[in-house]
C-alpha cells in the first residue's frame, strides 16, 4: 500500500511523525513531571515513590497531549512548506491542496480512536493503579509523619490521630478521632499498633487498655480492641474519570429504573398517607424520597457529561488537524515559532475553556450534552471550513 502512495504525501507523512514524535515526547515529559509533583504534593508522597507511578500517569496525560502535539506539528510542518512555496508549486502542477493535507487528516483520525481508547479503558485502570500505589504507600508516610510530627490529619476522610511517640511499629499513647457516618469517634489508648489492608482499602487498628466512645454505641474501657477505618471515606464511591464507557451506560439505566421506582412508591405512600390524614409522615417521607431522586439525578448528569465529552474530546484530535492545517497553509510562515503564535496559542486557548465551561454546565444538568459537547468542535469545523475556501481559491 505505501509504494501506491504518492512521493509528495509520503514525504509530508513523514514530516508529520517525525516532529509529531519529539513534540508529544517534550510536552508528555513536561507535563508527567508536573502531575508527579501534584501527586506527591497532594498525597506526601517522596521522590522515590513518586517515581513508582509514572508508568501510570502518562498515560493519563496522553489524551491532552496528544491533540495539542498534532496541532503545533501540523502547524510547523505546514506552515514550512508554504513559507518555502511548496504549497504554490504542488498548485501549479495540479496537485489539490486537499491531497496535501490528507496525511494530516489521516493521522488525526487515527489519534482520535487511540485517544477514545486512551480515555475509556487504559485512563481508568492506570488510575486504579495510582491510588492502589498510593495506598499501599500510606502506611510508611503514616508513620514517618508521626515520628516527625506527632500527629497525622486527613480531613477528607476525617480521621485525626495524635500521638507521643513511635516505637517501630508502636504507637505509645495515641489518640484517634475518626468518622463513622455522621458520628464522631474517639480511641486512646496506652499502645497501638496499625496494620494498611491495601486490597479492602481499610486499616486496622489493634489497642491495648483503650478508651473507645462511638456516640450511640460503645462507650467504656477495654484490655483490649481491634478497630476497622475505612481508608477511602465510607460514602464515596469511584468519580466518573474512572469508569469505562460501557460502565457508564449500565449504570445511567439502572438509575432511570431506580428513578422510576422511587417515584412510584413516593406516589404509594403519599396516598396512603393522604387516606390516614397522616401529614407529617407525607411530607417526611415524600421530602426523603425527593431528596435521594434529586442526588442519584445529579450523579447521573455527572456520568452522561462524562460518556459524550469523552467521545467529544477524542475527536479534538481530528478537527485540530483539519483546522490547524488549512490555517497554517494559508497564514503560516517558515519560522516555527510564528506558525506556533499564529495559530497554536489562539486555537488552544479558545478551545479548552470553551470544552471547561460547557462540561461543567452539563454536570450541572443545564444543557444537553449530547449536543453541546460537540460545539467547540462545531466551530472548528465552520473556522476550518472558512479557512479552507481561501486556500483553495488561492
């Protein structure tokens, strides 16, 4: 297939991959370096753990990288070729501009599937595997930031531990105050020992002489007590970045049938209450049901933002090389850096925040994401559409 191919796009392919492979290279390695430091900003984590995570942060920093990469490539390599007049001479011996940009149409339509695939099955697991290596991680910062410190807080899952030394494994006279639901807990206790079960995402806590007071429970002092905490916070469950498309769908059925189901026993019980003039119940348990209808709602707006601005966002690759590469045809220069200005910068820093603003419209269940996650591609397309006439026309 590749000897049936012209001299003239095998040649522009060929430019194409080659500054594509060292511009994806740079921004990747940029960008890894700074998502390790929020990683390890944001979790305690040191240099050489930070490190162990890497294999797993690119590839969550390739479906942004990858369609800005395509996009200052086409407009380097473009803009070269039309500053040195090749686009003039391929237009003087009959060559169409539009058989000039197929190579970067075809490379942008191929990045399109790989970046899909990148965001619906390899993002989620690598980000599995980032929290998994976090957690296994926890137990030697936990320590370490008792040793130093004396105390440990992590308001997010809302667990406070204080503590007067540590022996190895040892905790000598510790206190900890934790959540469960809505209450809060207490343990103090002379020694205590902890053990990080990676896999249920718990920790155990082994006491001697405790005190424990768990409001509307134990309360009272023990030889001994083993206490379970679960390390990610009881009511949350998995963000919508990491679950697969197909996840998704189900789980948006499930809660149309879940929605529908409550509805019809809010309409039981407010007729049953209504038959016993039981008004305080009615509007306690309508007010209930309303509530749990409105907040599994929201998670399902969250969800359906999330399924189409995946398909939305993967296709950028494709509508930034049919824009990028007209444009840089047509204004493009032969210095790189003017094709990076001219182009690059104004496409990128229109794009983006327009994909921000309508995502976090949608997740809010004020517009319809299945048409308004495509209208920052739909201005790519009337923008390249408008370029594209002059270039062939001139």
């Amino acid at each position: 297939m590749w000897p049936n191919i012209p001299l003239l796009q095998r040649y522009i392919f060929r430019e194409i991959l080659r500054v594509f492979t060292f511009v994806l290279g740079c921004i990747t390695v940029l960008l890894v370096f700074v998502g390790i430091f929020q990683q390890a900003t944001d979790s305690g984590l040191d240099p050489q753990q930070a490190l162990t995570i890497i294999p797993y942060v690119v590839p969550s920093m390739l479906p942004f990288t990858i369609p800005a990469a395509l996009l200052l490539t086409v407009s380097v390599v473009y803009g070269r070729i039309s500053g040195d007049q090749e686009v003039t001479a391929a237009k003087s011996a009959g060559i169409h501009p539009l058989s000039l940009m197929w190579p970067a149409m075809f490379l942008g339509a191929v990045l399109s599937l790989c970046s899909l695939i990148l965001t619906d099955q390899v993002i989620p697991w690598s980000m599995g595997k980032i929290e998994q290596h976090i957690v296994s991680f926890m137990e030697d910062i936990f320590l370490d930031r008792l040793r130093t410190e004396h105390h440990f807080s992590d308001p997010r899952r809302g667990l406070l531990v204080t503590v007067e030394g540590v022996e190895g494994q040892r905790l000598l006279h510790p206190t900890f105050r934790y959540t469960k639901g809505q209450k809060i807990c207490t343990l103090q206790a002379e020694e205590a020992e902890i053990d990080l079960d990676v896999e249920g995402q718990r920790v155990n806590i082994h006491a001697l002489n405790a005190w424990v007071d768990i409001p509307g429970g134990t309360r009272g002092r023990f030889a001994e007590v083993t206490e379970q905490l679960r390390w990610n916070h009881a009511g949350k469950g998995p963000k919508a970045q990491q679950l697969p498309i197909l996840r998704m769908k189900q789980e948006l059925v499930e809660i149309d049938q879940e929605r529908d189901l409550k509805k019809q026993y809010a309409v039981l019980h407010a007729c049953f209450a209504l038959t016993m003039a039981d008004f305080p119940r009615l509007a306690t348990n309508c007010g209930q049901r309303l509530a749990d209808i409105d907040q599994r709602q929201g998670w399902a707006y969250r969800l359906n933002a999330e399924v189409h601005s995946r398909y939305a966002m993967s296709c950028s690759c494709f509508f930034f090389a049919l824009l990028g590469t007209p444009f840089a045809m047509r204004y493009g220069k032969s210095q790189a850096l003017t094709s990076f200005l001219i182009c690059f910068v104004p496409i990128v820093g229109a794009y983006y925040p327009l994909m921000l603003g309508l995502t976090t419209q949608c997740k809010q269940g004020k517009l319809d994401p299945e048409w308004s996650m495509w209208v920052a591609n739909g201005v790519l397309v009337v923008l390249a559409w408008s370029v594209l006439r002059k270039v062939i026309r001139y």
